[in-house]
C-alpha cells in the first residue's frame, strides 16, 4: 500500500493540486495516497515494534494446491475463451475443475457440467441476449 | 398517513403479477443463496445484478432486495444442519443452532429462527415505513459539504464497527478509494491512473470488482471446507416448538429485533454486528444463561432476529440518503445507479413506485419466506446435500459470465479473476472486504462533493465546520476515526490492571 501511495502520488501530483482557489485534479489521488501511508506506516510500525501478530489461518499444502489449481483454470478459461468461444471454454473449465481438480465422479460430474452450461446459455444467451464470444469451432 | 397512502400505492406496484414473480424468485434466490456457504447475500447480489438489465428497475430492485433478505433466512439452514455459516451473520445462530441439532432439536432451532426472522423483519419493514421518509425529507436540506461528511462517515463507520483491525479495515476502503481514482479527472476531463492504457479511461467497474471480492474470492475460501460439510437430516414433524421454547423465546425476538432495527440504521454495522450484539445482550437477559453456546433457543431467537430486523432497517439510511451502510445496501445502490436511477434524498419523491414498491414487497417477502421456511425448511436442506465439488465450479462459471456481461468484453472478467484473488488475499489476511466495496461505490460523490465544498468556500476547509449539520457530521466522522484508538488504549489499560 505504501508503493501505491508513492505510485499515485508521482503520477498525478505533476496534474496540479490546486488551481486558483479551487481544488486540482491531483487533489483527492493525492490526498487518499497521504492518507493509505499514514495507515500502511502505522501497521507497518506496529508490526515491527509490536507484539508478535497471530499467524494467519493459511490452509495446508494439499489444499493451496487445490485453490492454486482451481485459479489456474479460471485463467485457462480467461485465454482460452478467444481461441474456443465462451461456452465451449466454459464447459471445459467445468469438466477440468469438477473431475481433474476437484475429484468428484466422473458421471455426476458430467450431468453438473452439462445442467449449468445450458443454464448459462438459456439466461444468457436466450434471455439477457448476449453476444458471447465464438472460437475457431463457431460456438 | 401519508406514509401509509403512499404504501398502499406501494403494494399495488409490488402485487403486479411481473414483480410478485421477481420478488418469489429474488426470495428463494436468497434462500438457497445463504444456505449456501461460501456466497452471501452481497455475492448473490453482485452475481445476480446483470441478469436486472433486461427487468424494469422496479422489479430489478424488488428481485435483489429479496436475495439480501432471503439471504437471512437461508444463512440459518447451514448454521444449525452444517455448523457452518451460510453467511456472516448467521455466525451466532451455528454456535447454539448446531449444538441443538446434535441433540436432535434442529426443527426446532430452524422454526425459532424462521419466526424471530420473519417478526422483526415485518416490524423492521413498518419502522421503515415510518423512519425513511422524515429522514429523506431532513436530507433535502442537504449541501456538498454534509454529502461529503456523510460519505467520509459511512466508510469510516465500517471501519471503525467491521471489527478485526479498524486499520486494517481503513487501509481495505482507503485500496477501494484508490480503484476509484483510474480513469478521467471527473471535473477537469484529465486522464489520472491510466498509465497510457485506453482501456483504464472508463475506469474500473464496481460490478466486476463486487464479483471478484465476494463471489469468486469466497468461493475459493470455501474450497479449503470441501471435506467438512455433512449435513444433519431434519423432517418437518420436527418443526413443531414446545410451549416452554416458545415462553423461552418470544420475548428475545423482541429484543433482538429492536437491536437489530437501530443497529441497522447506524451507517457501517449491518446485520453480523447487530446478530453478534443481540446474543451478546440476550444472555445477560436469560433465565438459563449457563446455556449460551450449548443450544440455547433464546440466543438464537436473538440472533435471527436481529439479523434480519437489521438488512431491512440497513435500507433506511441507502434510500433516504443514497449513503449505503452495509455491503449489501452497496451492491443495490449500485444497482440503482447502473438502471439509471439516481439515488439521494430525491429518490423517494422522484421514484415513488420503486422506492414504495420496494418496501411493500418487502412485507410479502417476509410471508413467503416465512412459508418457505416453516413446512419447506426440510426440502430446502436438500440443497445441502449436493456435493459442493458440483456447485463451486458453478458458482465460478456465473461468476465470469456475470463480469462479462457488465461491458460484454473479456476485460472485466480479467479485473474479477484479479479481485478474486484479491478478496481471498484479504481474508486470508483477516482484512474486511466491505470497506473497500463501500469505498469504490462511494468514491465518486466523496470526491465531487469535497471538491464542490471547497470551490464554494474559495478553499476554505472551515466549511464543514460552519454549518450546523456539517459540524455534527464532522464531529461524527472524527469520533469514528478516534473511537478504534481510544477502545484499543481501554483495551490495553484493563488488561494492564489486570
């Protein structure tokens, strides 16, 4: 937060504070800024000079890897959307979380895939009447 | 009486057969949605908002407004069958609610719940009736500098009430305040943050953020729990209370749900610090409170009562003033202003229909949710047991369809995944998320209003002092930012005597 801070200082501080008798475009940014450092320097103080903070709750090896790999797929859904089209990405992402990642059943696992992409595609598409994005196989 | 005229107008818009349809469905949404541990009501909210853009407003609102009370009622199902809060608020509720099913008296945990809801939702929703448009009227009055005062108060409030660290807490809304800076000066036209990026001039997006921060963050945290949920069975002959649990437990609704109501109001404590304070006060009323964390029925009755008195009476400060108090009131704000709609004092005589049809639904809310929740209670369990390796996939799969859809481009997706990870950061971190929602929603009227102020008084901050509204506000803002100090220094020095 204090990078931040220094961040949006250096880039909006040359847009002026104050122009004439009244408040620039660099006044809020640079105002939040002056306010995050005093609130980052104070934790930061009170981390050093404190006592020992309580450790944080972070969940065991086994499970990191699970949400670490669940998070690689929502990312593989992200860039693979432009290649394959939103609804085949997103079948795949599903498919890929609940057997590869997840270790659920293969069969339940395929009725879940296929209920939530036509509810997808029913609110979506049908309903709301959004243009999704189509890949290489026109879907 | 004119409150009542205009209520009545009020039940004609929510009794159309379109909004009772969206008001049934928003409801049930709610209800599995809070069962659901791993997505609150806020989450619900934030998925759900792009599905409004096709609806009326008023209907859009109606259907929200249910999932954020729905939401209540459904947190409770989790609470007692799982040992696992549905949402936040329903903390209270697992700690007895779970005791009492082990030994075999979840119906009756579940019915107190459903009629300590259901009672101080509908006397929260007749205080509203009553409080909202006093207060509307006492905010026309309002100028830039008491808009500004009023939206510094209502980050700081949560902050200083969010429990955990009030640092931490401001540090989170103080991030959100930085997210709302990207994009175009909102006076001089100025490109700010964008770093040559055409695409950061719009700026950054509440909806996406509101997705990534609660819905995908949450549904992360929750896979570390993949393994815990094994829900206790309960069938509805279950659900009948005995005449002792019913003398235990009348007079705690009432209580709860008076705590519930004025905690509500107050901008920044929502309905996990009004459930939290009502149990708290209900033990040292109890006859039995040797009980409390055992499976007591009053703490329960508390509690629910509570929580649900304080999602309505949240509304209160968010209609009248347009400053949401809670996140939640953030997400339907944002609803409001993405259907066009202007929040403000102004609402309730611009937009009678919405702002009336609003409240009177919430009363046939309340019934439905009440009938959803006495002889369905047990069909609604079912939801439990789907395993949750099926519906986390799911939920992320909404999620990124709901953050495309705000600009139907794939940029705002990327903006949820990046908060996603954000949000989980933060609550691994123990760093609230709602702050920084209530900071990105508010950021606008909190930047034009302090820069308005101080072009009127030719950049003098002696403006919000001067006036008499502004003063009380700013005599509020400071105690809000000293209070987490001063109990911090009371803390220490007890502990010191002791």
């Amino acid at each position: 937060m204090l990078v931040l801070s220094v961040v949006i200082t250096t880039d909006t501080l040359p847009q002026g504070m104050w122009q004439g008798f009244t408040p620039g475009p660099a006044f809020f940014p640079v105002l939040i800024a002056g306010f995050t450092a005093i609130l980052a320097a104070q934790l930061l103080l009170k981390a050093w000079l404190g006592p020992a903070p309580e450790a944080t709750d972070w969940p065991g090896i086994a499970v990191l890897r699970t949400i670490g790999l669940v998070y690689a797929g929502l990312l593989g859904f992200f860039f693979l959307t432009p290649v394959l089209g939103m609804i085949p990405a997103i079948t795949l992402f599903l498919l890929t979380v609940m057997i590869g990642i997840l270790r659920q059943p293969a069969v339940g696992s395929l009725i879940a895939s296929a209920v939530t992409t036509v509810l997808i595609y029913v609110v979506f598409v049908l309903w709301l009447g959004l243009p999704l994005p189509k890949g290489f196989l026109g879907l | 009486m004119e409150s009542l005229d205009l209520l009545s107008q009020g039940f004609a818009v929510a009794l159309m057969p379109v909004n009772l349809g969206f008001l049934v469905l928003g409801v049930v949404l709610g209800q599995v949605i809070g069962a659901l541990p791993g997505i609150g009501p806020a989450a619900g909210m934030a998925l759900l908002l792009p599905f409004t853009y096709s609806m009326e407003p008023v209907s859009g609102i109606i259907m929200l407004a249910g999932i954020m009370y729905g939401g209540m009622y459904g947190g409770t199902l989790t609470s007692v069958l799982v040992n696992v809060p549905g949402e936040s608020s329903s903390l209270m509720t697992a700690v007895d609610g779970y005791q009492m099913a082990r030994k075999g008296k979840a119906g009756a945990a579940l019915t107190i719940a459903a009629i300590g809801s259901f009672a101080a939702g509908i006397a929260a929703c007749t205080a509203l009736v009553f409080v909202a448009p006093p207060l509307s009227e006492f905010a026309l009055r309002f100028s830039a500098p008491e808009y500004f005062l009023l939206a510094a108060l209502g980050i700081s409030a949560t902050a200083s009430l969010g429990g955990s660290s009030a640092v931490k807490a401001l540090l989170a809304a103080a991030l959100g305040l930085m997210i709302s800076q990207i994009g175009v000066d909102p006076i001089s036209g100025i490109p700010r943050l964008t770093f040559g990026e055409a695409r950061l001039l719009e700026g950054i997006d509440f909806l996406p953020v509101a997705i990534g921060v609660f819905g995908i963050a949450e549904v992360l945290a929750s896979i570390e729990r993949l393994g815990d949920m094994h829900p206790i069975r309960t069938k509805l002959r279950d659900m009948w209370l005995t005449a002792d649990e019913w003398r235990r437990s009348r007079m705690s609704i009432v209580r709860g749900g008076f705590i519930g109501f004025f905690v509500g109001v107050m901008p920044g404590a929502g309905p996990t610090i009004a459930s939290m304070m009502a149990y708290v006060a209900e033990r040292k009323f109890s006859p039995k409170p040797e009980e409390f964390g055992k499976g007591a029925i009053d703490g329960i009755a508390a509690a629910e009562s509570a929580n649900n008195a304080a999602s309505h009476s949240a509304l209160a400060p968010m209609l009248a003033l347009g400053i949401p108090g809670s996140s939640s009131t953030a997400v339907l704000l944002a609803a409001l202003i993405l259907l066009g709609i202007r929040p403000g004092p102004g609402l309730m005589t611009e937009q009678p229909d919405l702002v009336w049809g609003l409240m009177a639904s919430m009363f046939i809310g309340n019934i439905v949710l009440l009938v959803i929740n006495l002889p369905l209670a047990p069909v609604f369990a079912s939801v439990l047991r789907i395993p949750y390796g099926y519906l986390a996939p799911g939920i992320l799969a909404v999620s990124l369809f709901g953050a495309y859809s705000s600009t139907l481009s794939m940029y705002p997706v990327g903006i949820a995944l990046l908060f996603g990870l954000v949000g989980w950061l933060m609550m691994k971190l123990d760093i609230p998320r709602a702050p920084l929602v209530l900071a990105l929603v508010l950021a606008p009227l909190l930047e034009s209003s302090l820069r308005q102020s101080l072009l009127l008084s030719l950049g003098s901050p002696m403006i919000f002092l001067e006036r008499p509204i502004s003063a009380i506000l700013s005599i509020a803002l400071l105690a809000s930012l000293v209070w987490p100090v001063v109990s911090v220094l009371c803390q220490r020095r007890r502990r010191g005597a002791a």
